[in-house]
C-alpha cells in the first residue's frame, strides 16, 4: 500500500506523465497511472517535434515574438518566456536519455541535429525524430520509467474522479479495474496529465483523443478552467472516411508543401502573405471557406515538387501510411481536411503546475498556463509538456507531506446505465458540438448547442446520482459538462480572437483582452 503521507500520483502517460514521474521518482514514492487506452494517447501521434532554440543562428527573443503573435493577443507573456527559456536545457535533456533526434546530414550544418519549420515560426526550430517524433519521444521515456525501481506503473486503472478532503484538498483519486470494481488511490500530491478535449469533437487528428476528463474532474474539486473556447483544428487531417484519423503533419506544409483547391490551384498566398505557413487559425479558417466555396469535402495538399527521394525521407511514417489507403503522395496530392487536434484552454495553473486547488497539480494539454494564448504555435505543445513537467517536479520535490484532514465522502449508486447508451449519448454531444462550436461559430449555433446539452443534462443528472460507476459513464458525464462550460466561455466572449472566430462579433473587439475563466458552478446559474 501506497504512502499516502508522500506519495505523487501522475494520472496520465503521456510525455508530460512520464516526464514528472522521472524527475521526481529519486526523491518521492511515484504511482504512474497509464490506462492501456493512453497507448493512443496525443503525444503518441505527435509527428511534427518539438519547438526549441537550438541552432546559432536562433534566438529566445525570436520564438517569444512568434509565439505572442500566434496567440493572437492572449498568451500570458510571462508563460511564454518561461517555456521558450526551458526548451534549450528540456532538449540536452531528453538527448542525454537516448531519444533518436534526426541527425542532420549537412556536413556545414551548424546544429548536429535538422531542425525543420512549421507554421507561425521565423526560423527553422524544430527538432524532430523523422515524422513520428511523439512515439520516439514517449518510446525511449516509458523504457526509463518500466525500469526505474520507485515508479509504480498501473496500467490497469482508470481514474473516474479526484477524492478532496474537509480542508479543500486534493488527495488522490477515484479509479476502476479492468473488472469495474471500484479503487481509491490516496496521495499527498496529484497531478493530471490526462491530455485534452479534441474528443468533444466528431473528427478528430487522433484515434481515441481524451475528452476533457481532467479537466472535468479537477473542476469537480473547485478548479478554475480558463480558455476552453479556443479549441485548435488542424488544418490538414488526411481525408480518409473509410480509414482512421491520420494527421499529415505541418512540418509538410514547412518543408515546401502546397495547399491546392478543387481546380488545383494555390489558394493560400491570397489569403494571408505567410501562405501556407501562416499560424494554425489562419490556414484552418481558410481552408474551411475553401471547402465552403467549392462545395467539396476537403481540399488538396500537394508535395510532388520536393521530389520523391526528399518525401521518402522526411516523411516516412506519412509516405507509408498514405501507400497503405492507396495513395502514392510522390506522385498524387493528397486529400485534407481541418479536424480537432489541440485544447489551447484547460485547468489553470501557475508556472509550476500547481491548480487553484491546494495539492492538485495539471501538466501538458489538461492545463491551461497561458502559454498558447488564443492560438497555439506549432510544435510548442510538447516543449510545454517538458517544461512544466520539470517545473512541477522541482516544486514536488520541495513539497511538505500531507496532514490529514478528514477525506469528502462518495456514495455510488447501484443502478446501471448501459455503456450503449452512454456512448450512443456521447456521439450526440459530439455532433452538437462539431455543428454549432467548430472553426466557425454563430451566436445563433451556440445558443442552439447551450439549449442541447442543458437538455441532455438535464435527462441525465438525475441518474448520475444513483448510477454503478462505469468508466463509458464518467467520460460521458465528463464531456457533456466540459461541452457546457466550452460553450459558456464561447458565447461570453464577444469578440473574434485566434481560434475563437464568430462572425457576429468584432475581429479583436476588446483592446485589452483576457483569458476566459470557468467554474463548475457556473452551470448551476446556466440553468436559472
Ligand atoms: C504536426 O506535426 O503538425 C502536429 C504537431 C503539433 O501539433 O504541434
């Protein structure tokens, strides 16, 4: 059994996860919790890299500016910097643990590794290993983690909701087996690391995204979300219904990679003069109004010009798997479409991780910390993930054991809700939100979206309450709430901003603009 007293318990293994559990595990007791669902988890699928000063000719300053700028007004500069000044030592880092960064075969090269572009940034800075960068990373630190003596690593749980106490703390959480039977986990500290909310969403750039269950269950504790209407769509997701979702990364587009539109020309370079690397909002936004113009269900992305020796090997993983739905990306462009990649918005924390609740901790997509503002930049995602996990690691390590006030408590119920339904409940609060909360939002779909999904709340609270825990249950109570709260900060922010775009508000309305702010108990006066 656990020491309660010291333990940290990381729910998530993602990079972020694995990252704290490593920096702490020589100084404090670790239960890793991985449900085996994360193995598809975002940070796997990551293909682009990792957003960093490293070459010479580079500079802080540099990545600050284009980060502001991708923020489109909203980033907490201070975030910003902080991350930006991490990226140079989280990379040595992760190089000194065997992570298989591409080399770059320049003989003149003055950064032993290639470093390639993405949207929104001035300068070649970001670190890759090949186009599946995500894996190579989460690779080489689950190793280190399966070996480290003090890390307990449970794949066999998943946690359902957080255990607070009469002092406001957070104290571990509830989780289920594989069976279903119900398992506390008490610890001193806890920290989310449980990913995003793209799952709110229809189409999606991974296979089975997070639906916002952290941040959900940290609000279930008094947490402030802050940011949840800036959900980012990646612009180009393979355009494959028969297939699963499969991203083609922006590293395409930054290596020399053309969007075409249904007669085959460029469309971008009249849209905006970065053209197809314009930040994510920009190139989104108008490849959606292409799509609109044209009437068609995607738009092209074509990489014939860079030659087929070039595609094949800076873009492996891509180049294969397209071969596998049949199409040969040397030689034909390739169908894309915008589809939910990346919660820009999330539990609020300081720069240390640390939640407004007291011993609660959120790290990597499930936090909000200011970073990515209205829009996030490009590969700065799992440089976020790196710096802040270091951060909430230096902090935990420092960290006084917990007393022992009283725990809150929790009284299931035993009547079933079937997993049928619970999914079949999901998929309708998923097409609510992919028809009135997506890359283009009305005042008139988000009153519709509001209304919806009180009703479907309204259908579904009273069975919560005496309803057998089940984890389809959870993650649906989860989502719909968290989709209520999304659509709250949507429709209370009266201007258009990043990738928060309604046409029935002004393009940067509020001179002075500030992160939306979201409590749970801010649904109870949305019923009213
Ligand atoms: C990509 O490779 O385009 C995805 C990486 C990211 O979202 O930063």
């Amino acid at each position: 059994m656990p020491d309660s007293t010291h333990e940290t318990l990381i729910i998530g293994g993602g990079i972020a996860g694995l990252v704290l559990a490593l920096e702490i595990a020589e100084q404090r007791p670790v239960t890793l919790l991985q449900p085996s669902r994360d193995a598809l988890g975002a940070s796997r699928w990551a293909q682009g890299g990792i957003a960093a000063v490293l070459s010479p000719d580079d500079d802080l300053e540099a990545h600050v500016a284009d980060t502001l700028v991708a923020g489109d007004g909203l980033c907490d500069e201070a975030a910003v910097r902080f991350t930006v000044e991490q990226g140079p030592d989280a990379i040595a880092w992760l190089l000194s643990l065997g992570v298989p960064f591409t080399p770059d075969p320049d003989p003149e090269a003055r950064y032993p590794y290639h470093l390639t572009r993405e949207g929104g940034h001035g300068a070649r800075r970001i670190i890759h290993a090949d186009d599946a960068t995500g894996r190579a990373v989460v690779e080489t630190l689950r190793q280190h983690v399966e070996h480290h003596p003090h890390i307990r690593l449970r794949t066999d749980l998943t946690a359902i909701g957080l255990i607070g106490d009469t002092a406001g703390q957070c104290r571990g959480a509830r989780c289920l087996d594989e069976q279903g039977r119900l398992v506390e986990l008490p610890a001193a500290d806890t920290v989310l690391a449980t990913g995003g909310a793209s799952g709110l969403f229809r189409h999606t750039t991974s296979p089975d995204p997070a639906c916002g269950e952290g941040m959900l269950m940290a609000a279930e504790l008094g947490a402030e979300l802050m940011n949840l209407e800036f959900q980012q769509f990646h612009p180009t997701c393979l355009f494959d219904p028969d297939g699963p979702p499969f991203l083609i990364s922006e590293a395409v587009r930054g290596e020399g990679g053309h969007l075409l539109d249904a007669e085959g020309h460029r469309f971008m370079p009249e849209v905006d003069p970065r053209a197809e690397l314009a930040p994510r909002d920009v190139v989104a936004r108008a490849i959606d109004a292409e799509m609109q113009r044209s009437g068609r269900e995607h738009v092209w992305l074509d990489v014939r010009h860079l030659g087929e020796d070039a595609i094949r090997q800076h873009f492996p993983t891509i180049h294969a798997h397209c071969a596998s739905r049949g199409i040969d990306i040397a030689h034909e462009p390739i169908p894309v479409v915008p589809a939910a990649h990346y919660s820009c918005g999330g539990v609020s924390t300081d720069l240390e991780g640390a939640t407004t609740v007291p011993r609660l901790y959120a790290v990597g997509e499930v936090a909000g910390t200011g970073l990515h503002g209205a829009n996030r930049m490009a590969s700065n995602s799992l440089l976020e993930c790196l710096a802040f996990a270091r951060s909430c690691a230096r902090r935990l390590r420092q960290a006084a054991p917990a007393d022992s006030a009283p725990l809150t408590p929790w009284h299931p119920g035993t009547s079933l809700v079937p997993e049928t339904e619970c999914r079949t409940l999901l998929a309708e609060v998923r097409g609510i939100m992919s028809e009135n909360v997506a890359i283009v939002r009305h005042d008139a779909g988000l009153a519709t979206a509001e209304r919806r999904l009180a009703e479907l709340a309204e259908r579904l609270a009273p069975r919560i309450a005496g309803a057998t825990p089940s984890v389809a249950l959870a993650r649906l109570w989860h989502a719909l709430r968290l989709a209520r709260l999304t659509v709250a900060s949507a429709r209370s922010r009266r201007e258009s901003r990043g990738l928060h775009f309604n046409p029935d508000c002004p393009p940067h309305g509020d001179p002075a603009p500030q992160p939306s702010r979201v409590h749970l108990s801010d649904l109870v006066s949305l019923n009213d």
